[in-house]
C-alpha cells in the first residue's frame, strides 16, 4: 500500500464523522511517517508503506473514529511555536491560551526579571512559553495532579529550561508562599458541573475532568481563592493573567476592583463573551481578607 492508497482508506472511514477529516487523516499518516510537513506526502504519493507503518497507522485512525483528539494520538501540539507534550492526562493547550499570552508579551514587554507564579500548569505550555518570550524570567509552577506535574517538567526537560523553573505538586488551596511575584498566570477549572455533561465525546473521554470543572454554581471558586488570597504575593504594579469561562467576566471584574486591581485588557470570543483578562495591581490590600 502506498500515500495514495493509505489517504484514500483513511478518508472513507473518517468521512462520515468529522468535518476536517482530510486534514486527520494527513497529519496521522504524516507523524506515522515521520514526516515534518503533512505536505511531504503529497510529493511522495507513490512511496509505499511497511507492513508496520501500515498497522500504526489504521489504528491512529481507529483512535480517531472513537473521537481521541489529534493531539492525544499524537501526543503532542504545537504552541507558541513550541512542540508541546500532551502524553499524560493534562489539557489540550488551547489558541484562547495563545491570546493570553499574547496580552502579557505586550504589557510587560519591557520588564526585566520578570518572576512569575503558573497555578495549574498541566503540560507546561505556558511556562514554557513564558520562558521563551521573556528570556531572562524564572518562575515557579505547580498543579493538583501529578501527571501534570510530570508532563511539566518533561517538556521543560527537553527544551533544556528545568534551571529557571521550579515544579511542585500542590493543592492550590493549601498553597502558602511568602515569595512575591511580577506576574501570577492561570488557566483553572472554570466550567460548572452543567456546562461539562454538554461538552464533546472527544474532550469528556480524553481531557481530565479536574483541569475542566470548577464547581456546580458560577465556576468562580478558584478565581476567588487566589483573587483573595494570593494577591499579597503580587507586587504592586504586578498582574494577574486569568482564561475565564462564559459569563464570568463581571463578577470578577467586581472582585478585582474590591481587591486592589483594574482590568487592563480582555479577550473576546466569537460570541462575544470575554475569555481572557489581565488585571494591574494598583494598590495595596495585601492585608485585606
């Protein structure tokens, strides 16, 4: 069998279930193939696969037909132009996440020594990115789960960042530090227990649920504990950087404001609801519960 024959199967089982199935098939059978450019088997539609490459590759496909995520296939996705693993049971990195950073890189861009705080780290794709966009920051980054913790440090290790990052596994809500940071960046659970049961096979099946949901009322509980509690850690004119879910966006706002902060620049969605804020410490209520 060869490209040609492989990608004409391939499309045919996937055809029915997935809208991108083309580029499913492409991208699989290029990473079975080793391939840097799913393009590449375009100019070598007449190369024909071992007997192995054969087997890996249908069932990639198999994955994909019980809707596995690319990536989860894979095990890894591009971010930040950085090739990010996602072997273990952490999140998929998202664009929305990509915008968040984005918002940062623009709003600290001339800050030196930057020290950061990443609560839930889960692949290390924002330490990591963090690392490249402010070249001589150091920070610390710890989550709940030890696969996350793992998969974090993995993925530093093998862009050889481990010195200026420090990984732990903590519980956020038993966390304590008297370290004082520039920026504290975080992508909690959100979503509430409603919100989840509605969501896609492919990210209920493969994405844990602990990096997803928050609670059963508003999906606020993790943003208020470190609203609160971590906000003496920030320095004065330092930031907190949050992804929020639907919704949230005005009572945390209100939050914010009560707890020294103004919002300084927010991302919206398509639908108009409001995915990403930083937030600028602008007084000093680090003794205010």
């Amino acid at each position: 069998m060869n490209i040609h024959q492989a990608l004409k199967n391939s499309y045919s089982l996937l055809n029915n279930r997935f809208n991108t199935y083309k580029l499913d098939c492409e991208i699989l059978l290029a990473n079975t193939l080793k391939m840097n450019n799913r393009l590449d088997l375009f100019i070598n539609l007449e190369k024909n696969l071992t007997k192995k490459e054969i087997n890996i590759f249908f069932n990639f496909i198999k994955e994909r037909q019980r809707f596995k995520p690319i990536s989860k296939i894979i095990t890894k996705k591009e971010f930040w132009n950085l090739e990010i693993d996602v072997s273990k049971k952490v999140l998929i990195p998202r664009p929305e996440t990509e915008v968040l950073l984005d918002q940062v890189s623009k709003e600290l861009k001339n800050r030196l020594n930057i020290q950061f705080l990443d609560i839930g780290c889960g692949s290390g794709c924002l330490v990591l990115a963090l690392l490249e966009i402010f070249s001589d920051s150091k920070g610390e980054a710890f989550d709940i789960s030890k696969e996350a913790v793992l998969n974090t440090k993995f993925n530093l290790n093998k862009y050889n960042k481990s010195n200026r990052v420090k990984v732990f596994q903590r519980d956020l809500f038993k966390f304590q530090t008297p370290k004082q940071y520039d920026l504290i960046i975080s992508n909690p659970p959100y979503l509430k227990n409603s919100e989840y049961i509605n969501l896609s096979p492919s990210i209920k099946n493969y994405e844990p649920k602990n990096a997803l949901v928050s609670d059963c009322k508003d999906g606020t509980k993790f943003y208020y504990h470190i609203i609160k509690n971590l906000k003496r850690n920030l320095k004065m004119n330092g930031y907190f950087a949050f992804e929020i879910g639907d919704n949230q966006f005005i009572k945390l706002k209100k939050l914010l404001s009560q707890n020294g902060f103004i919002i300084i620049s927010t991302f919206k969605l398509i639908n108009d609801k409001i995915r990403c804020l930083l937030a600028k410490k602008t007084k000093n209520y680090a003794l205010q519960q």
